[in-house]
C-alpha cells in the first residue's frame, strides 16, 4: 500500500498551512514544512504500524461506518483513513492549538455523504 489523497477539507488546511507559513515564517519555511508534511504522509501509507486508530466514539458521526486513524506532524494532527485502493484519504489536518474534537466533527461530517459512498 502506498499513496495519499486529500478529501477537501483537508485539501483546503493545506492550502492554508502554506499560507500562514508564509507569513509567518517566509516561503522557506514553508517549502520545508510542506515537504516534511507530505514526506510523513508518504511514510505513513507504507507503514501501518505508525497509525493509531481514533476512538470512534470521540468525534466521528454516529451514522457513519469509518474507521478512521490519526497521526502528529510536528504542530498537526493528520487523520485519515485507509482507502479500497489501498491508499490512505487523508479528511482533516488540525493544528495542535485548535478545538480538535469539533474542528474534526465539522470536517468529517462535512465530507459524511461521500464517506458513506465509499464504505
């Protein structure tokens, strides 16, 4: 198994990742940060011993059947899913200073009907 694919709203955080980078710390930095990112993802799709599963009762929407995992990378938090093809659908990227229990509902639930298509 290998590979990674963006559901939107992690798209979207990852859009924004580099951009607050940006400011904040130049475009340097944020070349770094983003490789390191997509280096950890990488990684993370080869090696399921490395995903620790999310307790499903803490933020998942009850009607749905996902089994969900997360991971940290440096200042955020990655949670994704395994994929039918194999791959890894990576549906939010948090960072450690939000309300992760309700960003992550809103971003699960916001992606709810394609989650359920694909189960």
């Amino acid at each position: 198994m290998s590979g990674y694919l963006f559901y939107p709203p992690a798209d979207a955080a990852q859009d924004r990742i580099w951009a607050d980078t940006v400011e904040q710390w130049g475009k340097a930095q944020a070349v770094t940060y983003m490789t390191g990112l997509h280096t950890h993802l990488q990684k993370l799709s080869e090696t399921r011993s490395l995903w620790r599963k999310l307790p499903r009762d803490l933020v998942i929407p009850t009607d749905l059947r996902t089994e969900a995992f997360f991971s940290r990378y440096e200042r955020h938090f990655l949670f994704f899913r395994e994929l039918p093809s194999g791959k890894i659908g990576i549906m939010a990227i948090l960072h450690d200073r939000m309300d992760i229990p309700v960003r992550l509902h809103e971003d699960l639930t916001s992606i709810s009907d394609r989650l359920r298509d694909e189960d």
